[in-house]
C-alpha cells in the first residue's frame, strides 16, 4: 500500500513536472480539449522565453483579429447567403440569395463567405448550435431597405444572414490545433533536451514557419533556459416555381424615395456604414 501511495504521487509530481511544451502538445492532440486552453499556455510560453511575436499570436487567435488586423486565410470559410421571409401565406426557409441581389451599395461588400474574427472560444462555441447562422454586418437595415425596395406586395423578408456548416467550423479548429503541433515539433528541432523554455529567437522562427509555412535559413542555437513560460426546419410549400426565386428584385435600381422616415435612416446609416 505505501508503495502505490508513493506511486501515485510520483505520477502527481512528474505531471506538475511537465513543461510547457509538452503540455500543449498534449493539449493541441487531444480532441476533447478547448483549442483555447492550448494557446493560453502559448501566451505564457511567449512570456517566458521573451518571445513578443508568440504572444501576440497566440492573443490574437483568443480574443480574435479585429480593426485592420490582417486575417488568416483558414478563418474566411465558405458560406452561402440565404434569407427568411413570407411568400403569401406561406413561409419560405433558406432561400439561397445571391450577393448580386443585394442593393448596390452592399453589393461588393458581402459574399458567399464569411470571416470568422471572433475568438476561438466563440468559434468552438458555433458548434453547440444546432443550425449555425451569421449575420453580416447592418443586416436588419438592409432587410428594411430591400422590402421597401420590392415591388412584389406579398414577398416580405424577415433575415438576411449566411449559412454556416458544422465542418467548415471544425475545419477552422483543426487549422489551429495543427498550428499548435507544429509549433511544438519547430521548437523541439532547435531546443536541446535539458531546455525547458526556448530562447525568444527559436519562438520567433518556430512561429514564422507556422504563419507563413517558410524556415528560415539562420540556424537558431538556444540558451539554457534559467527557470523561471442544416437540418431544416419545418416550411410550408412555396408558391413559385422551382427556377424562380422567391425575392424578385425591382427593376428600378435608381434612387430610392419613400415616405417613410425609418426607411430613410436605414439608407442613411447603410451608406455610412460601406
């Protein structure tokens, strides 16, 4: 009995034991850990090793790229623009919507794809959803905008937003998560095996392979380190015919008049918006 108390408390201290490193390599190959918990430890890593770069990463990737941050190409997924509304007495789902036909103004503007800026925390979160739906930007005035637009009096939309896939999100995740392993596997090639922490420059390249896919050519020789790192839902039948969509878009593509003063603000706070 005392051998396995003993036993156990080896095991105990060895795990507390563990670097850095090793943990978010542990963490990064393991599917039922948050990615988020892996790049916590990043930014600690980037603390101890004095490297600003791995920081910086890491934080973006947690709290999310926003302003004029510059996006990775793996959070721009592919998602198709639909809307909801009434056709009459019946209720129309999932209407694919082309970005074509979108008032001018929001027209360039919005694709049939999304850029996932959030967080990770918030993008693992996506996956809880049954149905995942975003919304762009002023979606709900551009709703306003496009029925007051329409010259059909029976059509009527209730939400413009872009249909997201479970994979996609998966796919984002597991972008991460392979950064991750590769991080580690950069830094384990240019660490000897006594390092517990890397240098600041063996983070830095480590880094640079992982975001831009390219080695440098400067050999890094580290320190050691001093100790203290859908499924639908249900919908009535539509009325029109299957090649002929439901949201027909007025011809008239000049400038918009109405006497109504909502209308006008929603025009109004589009514009200033694009």
């Amino acid at each position: 009995m005392h051998g396995l108390r003993a036993h156990r408390h080896n095991c105990r201290v060895a795990r507390r034991e563990d670097t850095l490193i090793e943990q978010i390599e542990r963490d990064a190959l393991d599917d039922s850990v948050p990615v988020a918990t892996a790049l916590r430890k990043c930014v600690v890593l980037g603390g101890k090793s004095g490297s600003e770069k791995l920081r910086d990463w890491a934080t973006r990737e947690l709290k999310g790229y926003y302003g004029d941050e510059d996006l990775p190409g793996y959070r721009v997924v592919p998602a198709p623009l639909r809307i909801d509304g009434f056709a009459g007495n019946y209720k129309v789902t999932r209407q694919a919507f082309p970005p074509s036909g979108l008032p001018d103004v929001a027209r360039d503007k919005i694709k049939d794809e999304v850029e996932l800026r959030e967080g990770v925390g918030n993008i693992e979160a996506l996956l809880q959803m049954a149905e995942i739906k975003l919304s762009p930007s002023m979606a709900s005035d551009l709703v306003l905008y496009m029925n007051a637009q329409n010259e059909q009096p029976y059509q009527h939309i209730e939400s413009l937003y872009w249909q997201v896939s479970h994979a996609a999100i998966r796919g984002v995740l597991d972008q991460v998560r392979t950064s991750l392993t590769q991080l580690v596997a950069e830094l384990r090639a240019n660490m000897s095996s006594d390092d517990a922490v890397p240098s600041a420059e063996a983070a830095n390249q480590a880094l640079n392979v992982v975001v831009t896919g390219k080695r440098s050519q400067v050999q890094v020789t580290t320190a050691q380190a001093d100790g203290s790192d859908t499924a639908a839902t249900a919908t009535g039948p539509q009325p029109q015919r299957e090649n002929s969509p439901f949201w027909t878009r007025s011809r008239r593509i000049g400038a918009f008049v109405v006497g109504l003063a909502t209308v006008a603000a929603a025009v109004v706070a589009i514009i200033e918006f694009f």
